[in-house]
C-alpha cells in the first residue's frame, strides 16, 4: 500500500506489513517479542529494570534502548535535549482468554472454559477456528522460567446454537459464563488442555506453575476490497498503532528529542497493573533515563513539563449501515487520514495546545487530519491518554486511525490509512 501522493513524510508502513505484524502477535507477550526482534535488527539494546544502568551508554549520541516489563515494552533513542516524544499506545486486544480449570465436560463433548477479556463483541467470536497464545511460567530447577507459546493450527470453537433451536429464530442473547465455552474434543482420549498446550511449547506439563493463554482467530490478515484498498484483520485495535508506532520510530531521522515509543498492556480493563498505563513504568524508564545522563530529579521533572505524549489508538470510522450512531458532523472516512479524538469530558486527553501540535505534524507529513467526538447520548470509550496524562503530567494528545468493526474478532481499515498514520507519527517524534 504506498504512501498517498500529497505525503511529504517517506515511511516504510504498510498495510501488508501491518497484516504480516499482527499474525505474528497473537498476545501481548507476542507483540513485544515482534517489536523486539525489530529493535534489534536497527541496532537497539536491551536494558533490564533490576540492572544498573549505569554503564548502558544511555549518554551517547542517538543511544538506542528498550526494556520489556511483561506484556508492555518501551523503547528510545536518545536525543541531544533530552525533552520526551513519545507515542504510546497498547498491546492487548479484547479476546477470549483461558480460566484456571479449563478443562469442561458437557453433553459428553471435551470442552475448555473460556472467559471474556475486556469488552469482546462475543457474537464475533463465535463459529471461529481459534488457536491458543500466551505465556507459560514453569518450574525451571530451583527458580521459575517462562516462555511464549502460540498454537497456529486451529484447536478450538466456539459453536453457535441452531438457529432452529432459538425461541423466535433471531438468535440469542449470549451469557458469557455459559455460552463462549470452545469445543474442545471427543471420546475417551481428549488430553487436558493445559497438559497439550504445555507439550506443544516444549515443557514438562507436571512443571507447569503459572499461564496466561487466550484464544486468537487463525484466518490471516488479508488485503480485500475491489481495488485492494482494505485491511480485514484481528486485533487492528490496538495493533495499528503497535505497527504504526514502531515503524514511525525506525523511520524517524535524528532529532533533539529523545523519540519514544512505549506500548502498555492491559489497556482493555483499566489500565491499572504493574504494566498498565496507570503503573510506574513510563515515569520511572523516563527519570532513570534522565538521571544515568548526570540529571537530577529537578532535571527529570523539568525535562518532563517540556516533553509531549501521543496517545494512539484506534478511532471509529463513520459506520456505513449505522450513520445515525453518528455524531453529526464529524464524519470519519475510511481513508482520509489520521484521526484527532476530542472529548469535553476527558475520555480523551487531547486540549486545544494538543490538538495544534497534531494539526501541524499532519500538515508536516503531508496528510489530512480528520476530527473525532463521540456523540453525546453514547458512552464515550477511554485511552491510554487520560491515564498517562494524569499519572505523568505529560501533555497528552488522543489520536487514531479510522476502522470499522471495533473489539471484534475481526477488524477492518482502510490500507492507506496505514502509511498515513505512521508519517503523522513520525512527524510528531520529529518536529518541534
């Protein structure tokens, strides 16, 4: 998908490329591990938050960095005043995820007990060949080791009733305790989930301490459309910006700022873990980054007054069946470029000082900008931003890119909406 051709900002973002990062990423875990690999093949180092830093050369001329806590990862590259640019933006996506005794039996059919994590469109889920991902922590000697596991082949269903067994044939209204439990197998030999899903990843299952496993739709990404102009993937919120973000920071030439990228986990559910937007991850990578430059804690906390925060997530594209879910006015095109989100009651964090640095990075890359507000008799879904703002004291600004089909299983875009949304990105982490 090429850059559109009033772009100023080259960018090496494209659609396929999105397709490709989000099949590889089916977790959390999964998409800091792919945004590693791609830090380390341009020259980032890795840091470790129990380590000292000291001797890490966070001084030197454009240092590059990055640290992974869990599912959330922040990287940098140091630049010469030290002020934050930073995008930010999350890795986990609403999906079905695995309870602790996962292992069902009903109506003689193997079943695993599944549960909703964050506002999953349940009937999306349904009649899907699913695979399983995660992470698995294990007994390792005397210590506890853990590694990642991503089961491609697809292993389980959630099967919707007969239309013929529904009361009035227009469906049902799904129980998330009792109607998204996935087919497993049957007969007398299915194996323990938990057991397999072990095997698969290598490990003994009778080590196996701790998982964090959800499901993911198997389909690949695809490029469709009559003229190939749409992205149908799963997990585009927040991927997208995941994609987007790490691209506009690899493309990004050398700037003043210290350029940023830091990608929170848990952002579904509020937020509020030791690897959320509402932790002390972002604030204390910033401090130490400041202080093994010879900073002092006043340093750090001017150096943060100065810095900026682009929250980047994904915003809702003008429904073609639905326009009346509206907000009239505000029109939002699949393909018409970045999307600045504004809300009066502070679901989004952007203000009027925001909004402008925005406008001018879209106009420096060349793209258009179009403008988000959420109708006012809907509830207005939140961000990263507010939290970040408020724990940090960042100025902070909510931006995305169009989509359709939003927490579904299955996400659609636009595909020069991709390109677009990087070069903004870029033009952020590099102007001012």
């Amino acid at each position: 998908s090429p850059m559109s051709a009033s772009a100023r900002i080259p960018t090496s973002a494209t659609a396929r490329g999105l397709g490709e990062f989000v099949d590889a990423s089916p977790s959390p875990f999964h998409v800091c591990a792919t945004v590693a690999r791609e830090l380390e093949s341009a020259g980032y180092t890795r840091l470790f938050e129990d380590q000292p830093w000291a001797d890490a050369g966070l001084d030197a001329p454009s240092a590059r960095h990055y640290v992974i806590r869990g599912g959330s990862i922040i990287a940098w590259e140091t630049g010469q005043t030290g002020t934050f640019r930073i995008v930010g933006g999350h890795t986990d996506s609403p999906n079905l995820r695995l309870k602790q005794h996962p292992d069902r039996s009903s109506a003689g059919v193997a079943m695993v007990a599944l549960e909703p994590y964050g506002g999953a469109w349940l009937n999306s889920w349904l009649d899907r060949d699913l695979g399983l991902s995660g992470r698995l922590a294990y007994r390792s000697g005397n210590s506890v080791a853990h590694t990642l596991v991503h089961v491609t082949e697809p292993v389980v269903r959630v099967p919707q009733l007969a239309i013929h067994l529904s009361e009035d044939r227009k469906g049902v209204s799904l129980d998330p305790q009792r109607h998204v439990n996935a087919v497993w197998g049957i007969g007398d030999d299915v194996p323990d989930v938990l057991g397999w899903v072990s095997e698969y990843a290598g490990i003994d299952p009778d080590a196996l301490l701790g998982w964090e496993l959800m499901t993911h739709d198997v389909a690949p990404s695809a490029i469709i459309g009559a003229d190939g102009n749409l992205l149908s993937a799963p997990r585009l919120d927040n991927q997208g910006t995941c994609y987007t973000g790490l691209r506009a920071l690899l493309d990004a030439g050398s700037s003043a700022h210290t350029k940023m990228l830091v990608l929170f986990d848990h952002e579904e559910v509020g937020s509020g873990s030791e690897r959320g937007a509402a932790s002390d991850f972002l604030g204390s990578i910033c401090e130490r980054i400041v202080l093994a430059r010879g900073g002092s804690r006043a340093d750090f906390l001017q150096t943060m007054a100065a810095s900026i925060c682009l929250s980047g997530d994904m915003a809702h594209a003008t429904h073609p069946n639905y326009p009346e879910r509206h907000e009239p006015g505000h029109r939002i095109s699949i393909g018409g470029g970045p999307v600045l989100k504004v809300n009066q009651n502070l679901r989004y964090a952007s203000d009027a000082v925001g909004e402008a640095v925005f406008a001018l990075a879209c106009d420096a890359a060349g793209v258009p900008m179009q403008r988000y507000v959420h109708r006012a008799d809907l509830p207005c879904g939140s961000t990263i931003g507010p939290i970040t703002a408020s724990r940090t004291g960042l100025t902070t600004i909510d931006v995305g890119a169009p989509q359709l089909a939003m927490h579904s299983a299955r996400e659609l875009m636009g595909a020069d909406d991709v390109p677009m949304y990087s070069a903004a990105l870029q033009a952020f982490l590099t102007q001012g």
